[in-house]
C-alpha cells in the first residue's frame, strides 16, 4: 500500500506596514529601513498530518508587491 500526503501551496499578500520593531535597552521603535517593502507576496507549503495541515516552508517574495 502506498499512502500520499496531502499537501498544498498557498499564495498570500503579505502586509507589514503596522509591524513595528521595538529596541528593548534603547526603550524605542526601531524604523524600518526606507527600501523595505511594506507588501509582497509571500508562498505557504503545506502537508496535511494527523488530520490538521502543517506549514513546512514560508517563502516571502519581497521583490513582488501585492
């Protein structure tokens, strides 16, 4: 018998203009450098196991807006 994991690919939008980075011993928001993109693609792989799925590998596509 042979037995094959489900597995998906999923594609999203990645939005971070609301993400802050917070700098503990300095007690401030660290800016996000001026060439950061704020939205891009990123892809999602994905096996079913157990009856629930399981993310195995994120990829962001940072050169690719949404």
């Amino acid at each position: 018998m042979k037995a094959t994991t489900p597995t998906a690919t999923l594609t999203d939008c990645m939005d971070i203009s609301q993400w802050q980075t917070y700098s503990i011993r300095k007690h401030e928001v660290i800016p996000m450098p001026t060439n950061q993109p704020l939205r891009y693609l990123a892809t999602a792989k994905a096996e079913r196991w157990n009856g629930q799925w399981l993310i195995t590998a994120f990829t962001p596509h940072g050169d690719q807006s949404c």
